[in-house]
C-alpha cells in the first residue's frame, strides 16, 4: 500500500521564502500522516506564473538554492516539488526529493501556448521519461499539460510499468475547469491502467485563479479522493497499486500496443526505499462538486482577497451608485474581506434619483459597511464653467455625461491615495465588451472584481447571494430597477444598448467561441443586435487595454486569452 499527499498551496510568485515555508509546513503534515510521497504543484518554489522573472538569471538561482533547503527537510518522506531547472536551457521541472537531497528531475515535455499560457516564451521542452520505485510501487511524474496528451509521457510510463502517474499542476480556473479535468484523467487513468494523482495550485494571482480541486483516481477512473475548492487542503489517500497490476494482466489490448510501438524509450529508475505501511487505512475525503453559482462566487472571492492581501492593501474602497453592479462587488468585497475593511461611497449628481441615493445607503447598511456620500454636483459645475466657451455653440452630448463619471473617478482615486485603500472598479463585461464604460471614470481602479462577468450573471449571482444569505443583502429593489448610468435625465441602459439577455448571448458567441458575423446570423441571431455589438465590441479595444486587472472566470476572458489589435479593420 501507498499513503499519497497531495498539499495544494497558495503560493505567491516571487515570493521565495513564503513559499518555502508552505511547502516545508506541507511535507511536515503529510509525514506527521504517515505519507510515503507527497506532491506540490507546479512552480511551487517560484509561485506560477513567474512571467518574465524567469529571464532573470538571479532568480533561477535563488529557486534552486530555495529548492535545495526545501529537499534537506525531506527525512523519511519523497516530496515531488515544482521549480525552474537550468542546464543549459530552462525547463519546468518536477524535483524528485528524499533522504535530503534532490535524488532526480524530470522536465516538462509539453509546454502550453494557447489561452492565458505562455511557456514557450521561457521554458524549453524536454523528452525526459522517469521512474521512480518507492516500496515496489512505480511511480511515473509528469507536469500539468504532459497528461492532458492523449498519448506520451503517460503512455511510455504505463508501457514501462508505472502504476501511479503524479501530476502537478498549475491548471486556472474557469467555471467548469473541474468537471473537465475529472473527466479527461479518468479518461486518462482507464486508458493507461494507473491510479492518477493530481495535484493542484489553489489562489489568486493577478487575474488568474487556481481552484484546486486535486484528485486521486484509481485505474479504472473513479474518484477516490477529490480536495476541496478554493482553499488550501492536504489530501491524504491509501492506494493499493496491486490493483493496477490485475488489471493489466486481465487487459490484453496493452500487448498489442506493446508489439506495435516495439521497443519504447529507455526509462530511467530511481529507487526511493520503502513505504511505512501503516496499520490502519484512511478514510478518503471526497469533496462535494460545487454548483456553477457558487464557483463563481468563491473565484471572485479567492481573487479579490489574494490581489489585495499579495499587494499589500488592507481595505478597499467601492463607489456605490444604487445599481447592482456595484452592489454585487460590495456585498462580494465583505465576503472575501469583512465589512470593516470595505468603504462604500455613494456621489450622486443631479440625474440620481432619490430611489438610487437611498438604495446606496440601504447596501451599506444591509452590508455593515463603511458609508460616505460625496455630492458631485459642485465638481461638474466646475468642470462645466471651465469649459464653457471652449465648448460654446454646442449643444451637450456624451461629453457631459463622461464628465461626471470621471468626477467620480477623481474622488474615488483621492480617497484610494489618501488612505491607501485600493480601489475596486464596479463594471462588468458586457459593459467593457461594448465599451459602455468612461475611460478615467468607473473604469478608473486597481482592480475590475466583475471584469469577466457578464450582466445576466450579475444579476443571477445577485439573487444567489441573497438565497445563500436568507435575506436581502442586495435590496431587491436594486436587483428589480431597470439599469442605468444616470447621467442624464430618465437614462436606461436599454437606450444605448440592445437588452442584456439578447446582448449577453451574442458576446458570448462572438467573445468567447470566435463565432463570425456570418455565423451568428446562421445561428438565429437578430441580425440587428449582431451589427450594433460587434461594431462597439471592436471600437472599444482600446478602452479594455487601459482598464484595470480582474478575475478571470470565463474560458476566454478580456486580456490574456482574447488578443486583439486596436487598430483593426477586420469585420468578419
């Protein structure tokens, strides 16, 4: 039998000696629980993704001497440990530690270059195979994308034998991500007769979100211990190798396979000693599935409170307009932080209506926040006798409206820097994806916590959190107000812009699943909300260039998974 660990951590890149320390904490419990082997994600001594500190050759060297204090601790456990390797190149390796030291490395053989990745900028790809025996059991590493390949490395390591193949990752969140994972390594399992161990990062870091969700699979695809969401959890599993072996012996389809590849590649092997064979099993811990919903309420959560606690900001500020996007981020905020470091601040002009002033005040208090109103009416006045005879002659337009969104931004940005609170911008993204959003106005913020949620969503996740709560922490007058900007007199959101559920179902054919102009009027699409939205979607690239960060929650979000050049004449 073998007691496996799996420790998924909330690292932080760059920081060498916090991580050092969760990964020491991690081998620490998983000896304390009798574990023969544990596994840490991918880059786990640097934090992923690096980026660009992986060009610097002082960095490289720090994570290796980082890596050599983390194998001294390694006394009667084998800990699998993610990190930077140079020779003569760089790679990304798994390190293979025990008996103090860094008994072996196995190195990425596939490096991900699509979506939010960008490996083949750093990294070089390795054809490396290795095994490793500990107590009988064969052990194959792999890192993150080598598995999600149907073929090798995972089929040359069952071909020489593994029983187990270790998988660390770093793998980002969209909602879903787990349910797609589970079922391509239990494809992946069947398909090779290996217990397949994954194991996950968990975190924020910048937009990106690692959920965790690590796993235990046995040789036939069933989930034998699944790691919670969202949080930093040590997974501990007995698994009984043998049970791989029968199953091979009983699957004759490997021979043939064998006999058609013929001799496969020379597999090093590492021997790694005994397992302690400890008395009793453990009960594994099966995680419940999270419903869409609530995945998307614990990303938005997890990134907010890791961007704001990795960067070193204590509260955040929100401006508040009676509106339920800036609701929703407040009521999100006090989760992920407490209403004590949460400061709502409601600027109403002379188009707020007396319903949306009040609902501002009702959020803060439903929320126990911090509440402030800053009146803005002077400030534009201001603005507007400034600008009075260079515009003179015109009549008032869009400008005027900016102008007092902007106002906005200045107080909000005052606020930010005088206190040192970060500034957490209220808009979502079927606003960015049309450009319905001020530049230096409400996209003004060091942070978009709704960047890459569409309005529905807003509203669906809104009345979740009010189910979940059994109250109203969102006024229901606030969820049931038609939207509106409110910089002029009776403005609704539908006056510019085609309705949200129409609109939100085009963006997300075109954003997300590259559907053309042609495609979506083939499929059934109002030809007419398909013109107005992809001309604002494509004229407002440059506005989504200069916007803050945001959580990344879709499969395609604004930013590192959709690259679109400003200047532009393609109207496909």
């Amino acid at each position: 039998m073998l007691r496996l660990a799996l420790a998924q951590i909330n690292t932080t890149v760059g920081d060498l000696d916090g991580n050092r320390e969760r990964i020491l904490l991690a081998i620490d419990e998983a000896r304390a629980a009798g574990a023969d082997l544990v596994l840490l994600p991918e880059l786990a001594v640097t934090g992923y993704p690096p980026e660009d500190l992986l060009l610097r050759p002082g960095f490289v060297r720090a994570a290796e001497e980082s890596l050599a204090a983390v194998a001294r601790a390694t006394k009667g456990i084998v800990a699998l440990v993610g990190v930077p390797h140079f020779d003569r190149d760089l790679f990304n390796a798994c390190a293979v530690c025990a008996d103090g030291e860094v008994k072996a490395l196995y190195r990425k053989r596939f490096l991900p270059n699509y979506g939010v990745f960008d490996e083949d900028r750093y990294f070089a790809p390795a054809r490396d195979l290795l095994l490793l025996e500990l107590g009988g059991t064969l052990v194959g590493p792999t890192v993150c994308e080598d598995m999600w390949q149907p073929g090798p490395p995972a089929t040359d390591l069952a071909l020489a034998g593994a029983q187990v193949l270790t998988n660390i990752s770093a793998s980002p969140f969209h909602v879903g991500r787990d349910r797609e994972r589970e079922e391509m390594f239990a494809t992946r399992a069947r398909d090779n007769a290996c217990f397949v161990a994954f194991c996950n990062a968990v975190g924020g870091q910048d937009e990106l979100i690692f959920d965790g969700h690590s796993m235990v699979l046995d040789e036939e695809g069933k989930v034998l211990a699944r790691a919670p969401g969202f949080e930093e959890a040590l997974l501990v599993v007995d698994i009984d190798p043998a049970d791989a072996v029968g199953r091979r012996l009983r699957d004759v389809r490997r021979r043939a396979l064998a006999r058609e590849r013929g001799p496969g590649p020379e597999v090093p092997l590492v021997a790694l000693g005994d397992c302690h064979a400890p008395d009793d099993r453990i009960e594994p811990f099966i995680a419940e599935p999270l419903g869409e919903l609530e995945q998307l309420r614990r990303a938005l959560e997890l990134g907010l409170r890791d961007y704001a606690g990795k960067n070193g900001f204590g509260d955040v500020v929100i401006g508040v307009s009676g509106g339920i996007d800036s609701a929703l981020t407040a009521a999100l905020a006090v989760e992920a932080l407490g209403a004590d470091r949460v400061h709502c601040v409601s600027m109403p002009s002379r188009y707020s209506s007396e319903e949306t002033r009040r609902d501002a005040r009702l959020v803060a208090e439903s929320l126990g926040t911090d509440f402030r109103e800053l009146p803005i009416g002077e400030i534009v006045a201001a603005f507007e006798a400034v600008l009075a005879d260079a515009f003179a002659g015109r009549d008032p337009d869009l400008t005027e409206e900016n102008v007092q969104a902007r106002a906005r931004g200045v107080l909000l940005m005052a606020l930010s820097n005088k206190f040192g609170w970060l500034l957490v911008a209220t808009g979502n993204k079927s606003e960015l994806s049309v450009g319905y959003a001020t530049l230096y106005g409400d996209m003004a913020g060091g942070f978009a916590l709704l960047k890459d949620v569409f309005k529905t969503d807003v509203f669906r996740l809104a009345r979740y959190l009010n189910e979940q709560a059994g109250r109203e922490l969102i006024p229901a007058s606030v969820i049931e107000r038609a939207p509106s900007a409110e910089l002029r007199a009776d403005q609704r959101d539908d006056d510019s812009l085609p309705p949200y559920d129409a609109l939100d179902r085009v963006l997300e054919a075109y954003v997300e699943q590259d559907r053309s102009r042609e495609e979506l009027s083939q499929d059934g699409f109002d030809p007419e909300i398909v013109e107005r939205a992809l001309a604002l979607i494509d004229r407002a690239e440059y506005k989504r260039r200069q916007g803050p960060p945001g959580v990344r929650v879709t499969a395609k979000a604004f930013g590192r998974d959709r690259r679109t050049p400003i200047t532009n004449r393609w109207r496909g």
